[in-house]
C-alpha cells in the first residue's frame, strides 16, 4: 500500500509549491515519492522536471471509481502525492470523490474569508447555483487546511515564503495499492518542451532539450533516434522544420509544425450547466460520452479520452506523414493503447 497525499485547491493558491516541498520532505528521509497532477495539461509540469521530481498525469477517466484511479497510479511508490485544480468543479469534484482524505490549499492572504471567497468565486463562474453543492462534497470528508506564503512556521500545517512545509504529521492521507506499471524500452528518443513525464519511465535514455527548440532540431537532424517528441511552451510562435526528420514524430504543439492550426483562447463567459449532473455523467457514462455543450468550455473535454482539446480546427488525434499530432495532453498510454505508439 502506499499513502497518497491529496493536494486540492483553485490556482494560486501554492499547490504546486506544496506538493514539490511535501516530495523534497519525504526523499529527505529515503522514500521514492510520485508526484500526479490532475486536468493540468502541461501546465507545471516542466517544474515538476527542474525539480527532479518523477511526475505523473491522471486522466479524467481515472476519477470513475478507486478501482479505475488505482489502474494510474505507478508501482513502487512509498508516497504519492496529487495535485487537483479547481476541486469545487464537476471535474475536480469527480478526483475529490475518490478520497475519504484530503488536504485543502490556502494561501495567507484568504485564510480568514476562505469559504466566503470560494463560494463568491463560484457564483461568479457558474450560472446554476447549484455548483454550491460541489463546495459541500468537498468538505463530506476529513479535510486538513495547509496554509501557504505563511512568515515561518505558524503552528498549523503550512508552507512558508522560502518553501519550506511544517507540521507534515498533521496531514492527512488515504492508502490505495497503485497498479500502473509502464513498460521500458530500449530505442532512443529525443524530446523538446513539456510532455507528458511518462515518455521518461517508457524512455530512460530519452534526451531533453528543454525549451532549446533550434537545438533539438539539429540534433535530430544530425543525430540516430527512434522517435522525436515536440513538446509544448507558452511561445505560440514557434515553428519547425520536420522535412527533413526520418523517424516517428509525436507532436504536443501543433502549431510549431502546422500552419492550419492555432490555439482556441476563447473560453466564453459564465458557465451554463448543472455541475452535478455532469459530474454524475463522468461518474456513471462510458469516457468519451458527451460532457457538455460543444460550444463551451467544458464541451473541449468530449472526445474519446476527455481529454482538454487545446486547438481549434483539429481532432484529438490526426496522423500526417510520420508526424501524430496530439491536440490536448494524450499521455502516451492512450496513445500505445491505439497502437499509435510502438515500444
């Protein structure tokens, strides 16, 4: 069994920071320590990297029963620790519900209005009141509040401005025997940007060019690889010249390889539906099944892997020449579970 730490809260509030403090505690004391992230993408996950942190991604489809969540979750872990964004969303939600446990991130400056600031956030969001109700299953079970940016120690479970996590003990966590084992290969790849960290477990000898796009173009170019990955950064306008690229190509930026492509920025106003029936559908329907409105922003999550679709103009998956484009953060399981990733 291994203790999996749960880490919920909306953006800003220092989960990020807490989860990467909470694995530098424990590796201090000799333990092999996960970090997951659920919904994010590729947001932090390049953190998780500069901090040699091994890090993981949990899909949507994970969150349908424990059985399901204990499937993504990698063996021979003493500690895992998972990160939930937007924890009061029926996405969010859909994670919380798996656990009896769960710790909730809270930053200095809303310490002392934390549910009228939440609950007013909310309403700000949503059109149906009824997101409220998703506030109240958050707190059905034992939560711990961790205090982040704190001046020092303040004698409760906090992280402080030099990163440093106090009070771990007090934490709470649940026990689950993770299940997921990825296989290993012996081919070599080359990556650049962020991707999915599971290409590491699959690749041990993978090389990383981190953000250096014109560098990993030439060592490709110059080098002998089974399989190159461009990954995704914050600068949309980057663009590369795979003409010359003979080998298999996985692409997490579409637009630094197609001029037919561009990011869809546009997320519309308050959100129209009712949270709890969606998060009911992510519960009881098959994955892929319609989550909401095509037009929305939560409609960008109904494809066959609800997976968030980052680009307009562009299916989930499209194969052209040697190059599979990834329009979202398709973690490479899905993609060997197509048959579209040889090992």
């Amino acid at each position: 069994m291994s203790k999996v730490y749960v880490l919920g809260s909306i953006p800003g509030q220092g989960k990020t920071t807490t989860a990467i403090a909470l694995a530098k505690y424990f590796r201090n004391q000799g333990m092999k320590v996960a970090n997951l992230q659920a919904i994010k993408g590729r947001h932090d996950a390049g953190l998780y990297m500069k901090n040699d942190c091994y890090h993981y991604s949990i899909p949507l489809e994970a969150a349908k029963s424990r059985e399901s969540l204990a499937q993504w979750l990698p063996k021979d872990f003493d500690i895992h620790i998972i990160e939930v964004g937007f924890p009061y969303s029926p996405l969010g939600a859909a994670y919380i519900d798996r656990f009896d446990r769960v710790n909730e991130i809270i930053s200095a400056e809303h310490m002392d209005d934390w549910p009228e600031f939440i609950k007013g956030n909310m309403l700000k969001w949503y059109t149906c009141s009824k997101i409220l109700k998703l506030w109240d299953l958050f707190h059905s079970r034992t939560v711990q509040p961790v205090i982040t940016k704190t001046e020092g120690d303040i004698g409760n479970p906090c992280v402080d401005t030099n990163q440093v996590i106090h009070h771990v003990d007090s934490l709470v966590y649940d026990e689950i025997e993770p299940l997921m084992v990825l296989p290993r290969s012996e081919k070599k790849a080359i990556a650049v940007g962020t991707f999915p960290a599971e290409f590491w477990d699959i690749y041990p000898d993978l090389k990383w060019h981190q953000y250096n796009y014109s560098a990993f173009t030439e060592a490709v170019k110059g080098g002998s690889y089974d399989l190159a990955i461009v990954g995704g950064c914050a600068d949309q306008s980057v663009k590369l010249d795979v003409g010359g690229f003979d080998l298999p190509v996985i692409c997490y930026q579409p637009s630094a390889l197609s001029d037919r492509v561009e990011m869809d920025t546009h997320f519309g106003g308050r959100i129209s539906l009712n949270p709890v029936q969606m998060l009911e559908t992510i519960k009881a329907q098959p994955v892929g099944t319609s989550l909401a409105p095509a037009n929305g922003s939560y409609g960008r999550f109904s494809n066959r892997f609800w997976v968030f679709q980052r680009y307009s103009g562009a299916d989930i998956l499209e194969k052209e020449g040697n190059v599979l484009f990834c329009n979202g953060w398709v973690l490479p399981q899905y993609l060997m579970r197509e048959g579209l990733l040889e090992v």
